[in-house]
C-alpha cells in the first residue's frame, strides 16, 4: 500500500512530463497540436461585461 502512495503520483508526473515532451517535439517539427475543426476557447472571443 505504502508503494501505491508513491507510484501513482510518479506515474501520473511521467505521463504529463511525456505529455509536455512530445507536444514540444510536435510544435517543433510545425505539426498543429490540436485537433482541425475543434472549436477551441480563446480568451479574445470572451464577451466582456
């Protein structure tokens, strides 16, 4: 139990550090990092009040 305690954060880390690595990879070599045709939220489109 007390190994549970340590490898789920380290994997959860290793798996957003992988996340981060390969997107950096991608956006170096020009490639879109995300999906064409997703709407995505960009804070220019937020209506101000």
């Amino acid at each position: 139990m007390l190994s549970m305690v340590f490898l789920i954060p380290v994997g959860f880390g290793l798996v957003v550090w992988r996340s981060f690595r390969t997107a950096g990879e991608r956006q170096a070599r020009g490639e879109q990092l995300y999906t064409p045709g997703a709407k995505r939220w960009e804070a220019d489109s937020v209506e101000r009040r």
